[in-house]
C-alpha cells in the first residue's frame, strides 16, 4: 500500500515537471521565433516625417498606390477604403508625449499603412488563414479565402485593414487590369506591393515618392538603405509597447 | 367493359404529356453545343487543349495559389514558353472576346465563375 502510493506521488511529480518543461521550451521557441533566419529577408520601411512634409498637402504616394491597387474613393468614413493614409500625430502615437517636441512635426498629420509586424494579431485571428506572415515579413491577404468576419480588422491595433462595406466597382473612375479588384465582403490592406517586389521594383508608394522620405529594404541586411537611415537617427514605431513589433519606422 | 373509351383518352392525354419535352426538342431543336470562338494568332494553349478544355478552372486554383500564397508569378507553360501567371492579363490577352469564348460554354453549362467580380474584364474589341 506504502509503495504504491509513493510511486503514484513519484509519477504526479514527474507530470508536473513534464508539463512545465514543455510550457517553459514553447515560451523559449516563440519569444526566438524573431531572431532572423540566416539568408531570410525582413523587409521593413523607415519613414522620414520631415521629408514628407517638405509639400505642403502632397498626397503623391497615397495616389500611386491606390490607382495601382484599384482601391475605391469612397468619401463616407465609415465605409471608405484605404491602403495608406494620414493619421492625426496624436492618433498615430497616442503613447509618445509630445508636449515639448517640434510643433511641426506634433501638429502635421503622419503617413500611415499596414505595419507588417512580426507578431501580427490579424494572423493570429484569421480563422481562414487568409491572411499570414510570409518569411520575408510581409503580412499578405488571400482575398479567396477571406469570408469577410472581420477579426481581423478588429485585431489590427493600428486601423491597417478596411472592410469592403460597399461593392467597390462604382467607385472606381478607370480600374486597372493588372491588379484585381474586391468585393463587397472581403476585407483589404497593404501588401507591402509583393506584386512589383516580385519584379525587383520598389513599393509603389516608395518610387511616387519625390523627396524620398520613404526608404524601403531589408533590415536583415546590414548594409541596406533602411539599416543604414535607421543606424544614424533615432526611430519610433507606432504602439511598441503592444508587442506587435512593427516594420515601419518613423525618424524622429 | 363500358370505360375503354375514356382509358384509351386518358392514356393518350398523358403519353402526350410525358413526352412533350420530346416533343420540345423535336419541334425546336436543341440548344446548340457552344462554339468557343479562337481569335488569337498563336496555334496552342498554355496546356494541351483536351487538357486545358477539362481542367482549366484546376491550373486557375493553381496558378492563383502559387501566385498568392507563394509569391510565384512565372509558369513554364506546355509550350516551353514562360508566361505571367495572370487571369486577365494571359488569358484573356490570347482569349480577348471573353463572352464569345469564356462565357459561351459557361452559360451553356450554366456555371457562373465569381472571379469578374474582383479579376477586370479588358475592353472587348474583338
């Protein structure tokens, strides 16, 4: 009776030790998951506000990208559909205290997109997979399998995903051929233009861009433009306190 | 005994009525098969055409696949040529009149493929 009793105590320890083992080697794997994988790419986005105001009211990325892209100029806010946009700098970076900074900066509205975080809620809640993280780091959108639940639009921290409220069609002056357009029911975002990226092209957002305050590359590279921008001035990403790990830096 | 007459009526009644879509037929003739119509210069598809006839709407998941979730855009096709993978941009470039080719067997068959929805229709010319 003794004996077997000590081997049941014995066999629950063991279970114990087993099951915190196993927890403890899955938090060490996910909090290692973004260190970079040798010959993986991270492509990443360093924006430069100060360039980007040089133009009072410029809007030359913002046109490039949604003529590109056949997004929809739907003027109700809450319908409209938006890849890239500007956000109020109080909306954009509700965690910076900016009570002393440079008025110009605080005071003028910032470029906006989807972040293409390495730990992306969206992902995590797509009940489809329709939309993932790619190895190069662009979160993409399977637009077939997106069945319009919308977790995701709830996920994003950061306003990144539109729902198509309305069929997009009517809205669209001259849609182009070469990219597709959506439907009412499906959500939509930025992909970071895997379509021209593919071909070795820049984002379209990034060449529309005339005072080049937008600088893209891959951050795993450490002679890239953006690694170099990055070592020389201080940058904030937007909500870095949530985890999200954002790819898009702002220089300050 | 007294009923033939009234039998023989009713059996006629409803032979003519089972087979009015006989009838139908007989009278208007079918519908007739679909002709796809060919308008470009090149002499092959991207596959075999009994193989493209059966299984295009396959290489189309494919192809969308490989395109969206590997991030692959180029095909080897069965010609040896490298083609873009793209819906509106390959195929309707070889098969530009849409409804006289795409559409003519769909409707015959009555399969309404959703892709137009979102993939662009090019001006028809042809």
């Amino acid at each position: 009776m003794e004996r077997e009793r000590r081997a049941l105590l014995k066999l629950a320890g063991l279970t114990v030790v087993g099951l915190a083992g196993g927890a403890l080697a899955r938090t060490v794997e996910a909090s290692s998951k973004h260190a970079a994988k040798p010959g993986t790419k991270r492509l990443a986005m360093v924006i430069d506000p100060r360039k980007c105001l040089e133009k009072d009211g410029c809007t030359d990325c913002i046109g490039a990208c949604h003529a590109a892209h056949n997004v929809p100029a739907i003027d109700d806010p809450r319908r409209e559909v938006k890849w890239i946009w500007k956000e109020k700098f109080s909306g954009a970076f509700p965690d910076q205290e900016a009570e002393y900074v440079d008025e110009a900066l605080t005071s003028k509205p910032v470029l906006v997109f989807c972040n293409h975080c390495d730990n992306p809620p969206c992902v995590r809640v797509c009940p489809t997979q329709a939309t993932w993280r790619r190895d190069d780091g662009i979160v993409m959108m399977d637009w077939h399998r997106c069945i319009g639940c919308r977790y995701c639009v709830a996920g994003c921290p950061y306003g990144s995903r539109s729902f198509n409220w309305v069929d997009p069609r009517p809205f669209l002056k001259s849609p182009t051929p070469d990219f597709p357009t959506r439907t009412k029911g499906v959500v939509e975002k930025c992909t970071f233009c895997d379509e021209r990226i593919g071909k070795g092209q820049q984002p379209a957002c990034v060449e529309a861009c005339k005072e080049k305050a937008l600088v893209f590359g891959d951050l795993n590279d450490p002679d890239s433009a953006v690694r170099q921008t990055l070592r020389a001035r201080f940058a904030l990403r937007r909500k870095a306190g949530l985890g999200t790990r954002p790819a898009i830096h702002y220089l300050v | 005994m007294h009923d033939g007459g009234k039998i023989l009526t009713g059996l006629a009644v409803f032979l003519v009525l089972a087979l009015l879509p006989f009838w139908h037929n007989a009278v208007g003739g079918t519908a007739a098969a679909p002709q796809p119509k060919i308008v470009t210069q090149e002499k092959e598809c991207v596959a075999p055409r009994e193989t493209i006839r059966s299984t295009h709407m396959e290489l189309l998941n494919t192809w969308r696949d490989t395109v969206v979730r590997e991030g692959t855009r180029t095909y080897m096709d069965a010609r040896g040529k490298t083609v873009n993978m793209s819906l509106t941009n390959t195929c309707l470039s070889c098969h530009p009149n849409k409804k006289e080719f795409c559409d003519a067997c769909h409707n015959y068959l009555a399969v309404s493929p959703y892709c137009w929805q979102c993939h662009v229709e090019k001006k028809e010319s042809a």
